[in-house]
C-alpha cells in the first residue's frame, strides 16, 4: 500500500508544480510613474437606473450591458491629488453630465481635483465614463504626485477641449417654460381685450408722459380689467425670480419657510402659484394705504395716477429680469452663490429711480403740495423698500 501512496503523491506534486509555472497572476494595475495609487474606485461604479431616477451601485450580470459608468468623486476631501482614468477601448469621458474629452484605448486621462474644484465649485462632482459595455475595462484611481510638476487638468484652452451640453430636463426647467406659456397667454389676452391700454402700459416713454391730459390714468382706473391684470402679470414675474433664487440657495425673505423640501414640477408651480397670489395681494393692500396716505395729504386725486405708474414700471423692470432668469435657468450658473452679496443691488437701483422719476413726473404746482409729495412718496416707495431691505437677507 505504501509502495502505490509514494509514487502517486509525487506525480500530483509533480503536475501541480507543472502546472503552475503557466498559471499567470491577476493584472496589476499600474499607473504613470508620476503617479503612485492612493485609492481604486472599481467597487464604486454607478448605473443610473430609470426606476429609482437616480444612480445606484454597478451590478455584475445585471448591469453588463450597459455603456456608461459613473463615479461621485469628493472635491474637498481629496484636494491636492489626482484622478485617473483608462478603459481597453475608446470612452468619452463626462463631467456632471458635459462632455469634456475622448479617452484613447488603454491611455490615461489625468485630472487635477483642484483644478475641478476651482472650475466647478462643488464638493462633489459626477464623472462619467462612456464606451464598451461592463466596468472589467475602466479604471479610476485617486493618486498623489511623486513629483511637483504642474497639474494636468479640466483646461478650457486646450486645443482638443469639447463642451458639448446635452439637453437636461429638470422640474425647474419643465416649471419654467410652463410659467413662461402662462404668462404669454395672459399678456395676449389683455392685449386682445384692449389694444390701445396695453401698448401705452408697456412703452416706457407713457411712464415720463406728466400731461395731465394725455395721461393713461385717465382711460385707466387702479381696478381696471387691464391693470389688476398688469399688476397679476408683475405678481407672477416676481414669484418667478424669487423661486429660482430660492432654487439656487438665495432664501429671499425665507420663502424657503412655505417652498415646498423637494420640489418637482408640480410643486414648484404650486409653490410660483402661491408667492405669485401674496405678491398681487400686497399690490392692492399697498394701493389701499396709498389712499390712506393720500387723502392725509390731500393728494387723493393723483394717488391713481402713481399707482398705474408704478404698475407700469414694476411691469417693464420685472420683466427684462424674468427674461434674464429664464434664460440663466437653462444653463448652469455656479457663479450665482458668489453674487449673494450684490444680489439687492439692481432692486435698490430701480426702486430708488423710480422714486426719484415718481417725484419729477407728477410733480405739482406749488411749494407745499411739493413737500407733501415728496413725504407721501417717502411713505409709500422709501420707507417700505428700507424694511424690506432689512429683512430680505
């Protein structure tokens, strides 16, 4: 029995030893020599999935077929070092959903974490990586420079830079252009319904018409069809702006307080809806004081008139802004955080304007009906504007 045992141990010791001389190792994952590997993302691979709207972790042999993998790479947390990226086959690689370069086949693409913080001014950032099917072909690491060379980066100068930004829908863009279509609609009918009001309201040279005569105050009266709808168009507009401020983290007067946590479409025009109607409603609860103010004064027979004209100029001023918010609404404004400070500065401008062209525009006879005017416009534009500047940040 011993005799069997003895040669057989040695022909399997033998053919094991034979057979591992072919055996090869698993491929080692070697980046430039620049570079020394901190970090392998191959176990956080994401699919986005139409079910859940959002990504989820890659899974093998259920997501093998598809072409494009994502990574969440943490800006802050990884300052100072680098991102690489390869694939076997040619990829095209996406940063938070723009594409920005092509990867050749087994070559590297390096991208500097600062220079993407600095550009993109996130703590977090979306990299896409689209081309053959599966994750057994990319590569990303995060990796520390051995020398102190320049980072290669995300540089809009490069000569083989491509910025090509896919069509993104998004609730507050879907919102948009639905407010948009409701406020077209509203400003055809008025004009249909009277033509001749509604292109006086809207010419900027009718608000410095001081012809007591030829004014539009005399075809129109503050509860007239055509201006209650002219001040709910202004109501709209300026319940637009204030919800794309407060979707790009501006709590204007905090909204933020009735806007809805996680708004999609719908409750975003719920939410333009509501601001809209507390915006028209403190137009006529400003119109009621104005009257208040008037008859102390006795300036009760132009009270109309300065009211249709700051309709007038509310109208003009806020929607050349809408016009600007809907067409920064489509494109991804990082530079709008920044401008938190100044963002009060163009309401500060236009209201002190109007106050001053109020003044010379119905500007009676008179050197006390004159101080008397100047006092009522200080009650009804200065005063409210200085409490509302107080508590607008």
């Amino acid at each position: 029995m011993r005799s069997i045992f003895t040669p057989f141990f040695w022909a399997f010791f033998t053919a094991l030893l034979f057979l591992g001389t072919f055996s090869t190792s698993a491929p080692k994952i070697t980046p430039p020599e620049r570079f020394f590997p901190v970090y392998n993302y191959e176990n956080d691979w994401l699919v986005y999935s139409d079910q859940y709207k959002n990504y989820v972790p890659f899974s093998p042999g259920v997501n093998e077929g598809t072409r494009s993998a994502s990574l969440y790479i943490d800006l802050v947390k990884n300052r100072r070092y680098f991102l690489l990226l390869t694939s076997d086959t040619e990829s095209y690689l996406f940063v938070e959903g723009a594409l920005q370069n092509r990867i050749e086949g087994n070559s590297w693409q390096e991208l500097s974490i600062d220079s993407l913080f600095k550009i993109y001014k996130k703590d977090e950032l979306l990299v896409t990586i689209y081309g053959s099917e599966g994750v057994a072909d990319k590569i990303a690491l995060l990796c520390n420079k051995k020398k102190t060379n320049e980072a290669i980066g995300l540089n809009t100068s490069r000569p083989n830079f491509i910025n090509i930004k896919p069509i993104s829908f998004t609730p507050f863009g879907n919102f948009a252009v639905i407010a948009l279509v409701l406020i077209l609609i509203l400003n055809a009918w008025i004009f249909n319904l009277n033509p001749l009001s509604f292109l006086r309201l809207i010419n900027p040279i009718e608000f410095f018409n001081s012809d007591p005569r030829d004014q539009v105050s005399k075809i129109n009266k503050p509860y007239s069809n055509t201006i209650i709808f002219f001040a709910l168009i202004t109501a709209m507009w300026m319940g637009f702006v204030l919800v794309f401020l407060s979707s790009n983290r501006l709590n204007l007067f905090s909204v933020n307080n009735i806007l809805s946590e996680k708004p999609n479409t719908l409750l975003i025009l719920g939410d333009f809806l509501i601001l809209s109607t507390i915006f028209f409603i403190l137009t006529y609860v400003k119109y009621i004081f104005m009257l208040l103010a008037g008859n102390m004064l006795n300036l009760d027979k132009q009270v109309d008139t300065i009211f249709i004209k700051i309709i007038q100029s509310s109208y003009m001023f806020y929607g050349a802004l809408f016009l600007i918010v809907f067409t920064v609404s489509f494109n991804r404004a990082t530079w709008i955080g920044d401008m938190r400070p100044y963002i009060l500065l163009p309401f500060l401008f236009f209201y002190f304007a109007r106050f001053v062209a109020l003044y010379v525009v119905t500007k009676p006879p008179g050197a006390l009906i004159n101080l008397y005017l100047f006092s009522y416009l200080c009650v009804i534009e200065i005063i409210p504007l200085i409490v509302s500047m107080k508590f607008a940040l």
